[in-house]
C-alpha cells in the first residue's frame, strides 16, 4: 500500500477527534495551519466511524474506540493515530505498525492527576471516611475512632515504579509513610523509597498497596487468590492503573471476610460505553470502597495538557515526519533543511530496501542533504532530505520497491 502527500494542502487534511477530546488539541492543530477538523463528544458507532474516516489522516482517540485492523482498512488514507491518554490498549498497535501509521500517546501529561487521587483516597480510606459518609447518608452517626488512622508511619507498597509511582511516594513521604515499591526493571529509588525484595514480600509487609502498572499479560490478575493470601490482614488495596490487574470477584471476597480493610478502584475489567449506561460490580455493595469511572486523568489540567502534548506530536509528524516517542514505531527525527524536500519511506525490514532507496537518489542525480534509518522488529522508516532537482521522479520510483508500505515527499 502506498501512501503520497505530495501537495502538503493542510486545509485538506482531514483530522478526526473522538470522545470529547479537549478543546487545547484542536488549537494546536489550528495554530499549525490545519482546519479541517471533526470533533466529536463521544465515540461514534460502528457505521458512523468506518465513514469518518474513509478520508481522514490522522485520528484522536480516548479509550472507547477500538481500533481494529478491520477497522484500519476502511481508512486507507490514515497516516498517524493519537491516543489522548496514557494506555494504547484500544489500538492494535502490531496492524497500525504493518500498515504504516505510528501511535502516539500522552505518558506523562497526566501524572499529578493519578497520584492526586490516589493519595486522597488514600488518606479517607486509612481514617474510614467512605463507610462513615454512606452511614451518614441513611442518617445512621458512627462518630468513633475504631479503624481510623493516620498515615504517618504508615507503609505503602507501590507497583509500578513509573512516573506515577515514583510522584505518589514522594508525596507519600511528605505525609511521614515509609515506602516500598516492586517493577519488574530496576528503578532509581527517589527520596527515601525502597525496592522490595519481591511482589509477594511488598504485599506482606504494606499497610497500603497502590497499583501503577500496564496492561500486558503479566499483569492481568496479578492480583487474584493466591495475592490476596499474601496481602498483610487488614491492608488497603488502591487501583488506578488498568482493569485487568485486579480479580473483582477475589478482591470481593477479601473485603467479605475483612482481609481488605478497604478499597479504591478507578478501572474495571468491564466498563460501560457510555455516562447512560449503568455500571454494574459486585463493590458497589461495600462502604468501604470508592468507586470512580475511570477519572484518574481526568482533571481540566490533565486533559489539557494531554491535548497539547498529542497533538503536537500528531502535528509534527504532519510537517516533518518525526516519530518521536511512537509506542509502535521507529523513533525518527532529523531537523528541516531549507530549501529541501523530504521524502518518507515506511517499509518492511528486509535486507537491501536502504540500498535499493538510495540506488534511485543516484540514478536521477538526486543529492542527498540528510538521511535517518531506524527500524523496529518488522518495520523500517527512512526520512531522506533531498535538492529539490528530480525529486518527484525518484519519489515515485521509491514507491515502486518492493516492500514499500508508505511513502510521503514534504515540500
């Protein structure tokens, strides 16, 4: 397949905003020269999605829209897809590399967000705030101290020493806890934190446990029955990260038989589509648990600033083809040359596609300015500054390589 933008009209690029992306994404776009924008406040249905983007370029995502490689091929025109929050597990990240669109995502935009939430649930749920507040919403009083404490002094156990984890403990250590932290790379403690010597020793040994973790196989149940039996009596269990990672059903019965002292889940193996939709668990039941809809990120600054960093990495791959942090794709970056054309190869990682490129700059007398080569497991991209003498001639020869996936010339 073969894709050219060889005219560059940005007011004919077709931008597709879904889920009520933030307003902060739709400037940056229209600042970068771009106005042919489609927004929508939610995702759209199957139909609906498939037409919107027949002539789209480039699409931006929450988490609600799959993207499929059934769905990728009815938009054959789509050069970069933009997940407007931290996970990329809505995309099928191997179909978008093999046709030719990098995914880009916002890994830090929304950090302070997640950790705000999780220390303030922290703190109610250490003090029994979440049952005294439901009590007191059937009128009942349970003015006590019995199971309210602080949490100076306390120990909390993260998972997933990532830029969440490592913002909540050193916000947690302001407040006087002692923190642990389990990652599966050896991380740079910050502060006064410490590695423990095992997930299963972290469980045993913290008053809290806060998950901050990916959704992979790994760590789909990592905290299911045999968890649970390792988690110290009486410990608060908090889940900001993905809903896969804790067992609904185990985490129930651990809250039944007071294992769990109390909880904070903001994301489900099961979700509702919509804010219409009624959310069904069995934690609904408990007091002592808060429920949130998947809000970790979600305050005004987060989405804002989500909306900035996304779409400007959208915008820069538009002008100059930067792929720069792309979660499934080759990292590539050269800066512009006045007066050049820059050609852009997406191939397929085989042996003698480079040669094969630069035996056409040679054959039409082409100079080459800059070039850039990286590849990633079946994927190779080229970025190729050029003179502007026969560079649409060796432009459409490249096209006919075997093995090209895409290719753009930017003017």
């Amino acid at each position: 397949m073969s894709f050219q933008n060889t005219s560059f009209d940005k007011e004919k690029i077709k931008i597709v905003l879904l889920e009520g992306i933030h307003a902060s994404a739709e400037k940056v776009f229209r600042s970068a020269g771009y106005t042919n924008i489609v927004t929508a406040s939610k995702s759209l249905p199957k139909d609906e999605l498939e037409q919107t983007l027949e002539d789209a370029r480039f699409l931006g995502i929450r988490s609600r829209t799959q993207v499929t490689d059934a769905l990728l091929e009815k938009a054959p025109k789509l050069a970069a897809i933009g997940c407007f929050c931290i996970g990329t597990n809505q995309v099928d990240l191997q179909a978008t590399k093999l046709r030719g669109i990098p995914v880009f995502n916002a890994p830090f935009a929304n950090t302070r967000s997640v950790a705000e939430l999780v220390l303030a649930e922290m703190i109610l749920l250490l003090r029994g705030v979440p049952q005294k507040n439901a009590a007191a919403h059937r009128g009942e009083w349970l003015k006590s101290a019995a199971d309210s404490y602080e949490t100076r002094g306390k120990t909390l156990g993260i998972v997933g020493y990532g830029h969440i984890g490592t913002q909540i403990g050193i916000l947690a250590e302001n407040l006087g806890m002692n923190v642990q932290y389990f990652d599966i790379e050896t991380k740079l403690a910050l502060g006064n934190a410490q590695a423990a010597e095992s997930y299963h020793a972290l469980l045993a040994s913290s008053d809290v446990v806060t998950f901050h973790v990916p959704e992979t196989p790994q760590t789909k149940n990592m905290m299911d029955a045999e968890a649970f039996a390792q988690l110290k009596p009486g410990a608060i269990l908090i889940n900001a990260s993905r809903g896969t990672v804790v067992d609904i059903d185990c985490l129930a019965q651990a809250l039944e038989t007071k294992q769990v002292a109390g909880a904070a889940i903001d994301v489900f193996p099961v979700e509702p589509k919509s804010n219409q939709d009624e959310f069904e668990s069995p934690l609904r039941q408990f007091d002592n648990v808060i429920l949130t809809p998947h809000v970790g990120g979600s305050t005004m600054e987060a989405q804002a600033n989500i909306g900035i960093e996304v779409s400007e990495k959208l915008a820069k791959y538009s002008d100059n083809g930067s792929t720069l942090s792309s979660v499934n794709f080759p990292e590539v970056a050269l800066p512009s040359h006045e007066g050049k054309h820059r050609i852009c190869h997406i191939h397929r990682n085989v042996p003698g596609i480079l040669a094969k490129i630069n035996d056409i700059f040679s054959s039409n007398s082409v100079n080459i300015s800059a070039q850039f080569l990286q590849t990633i497991d079946s994927v190779g991209y080229v970025v190729t500054d050029i003179d502007q003498s026969s560079s649409l001639k060796a432009f459409e020869e490249l096209k006919t390589i075997e093995g090209t996936i895409k290719t753009r010339i930017l003017y």
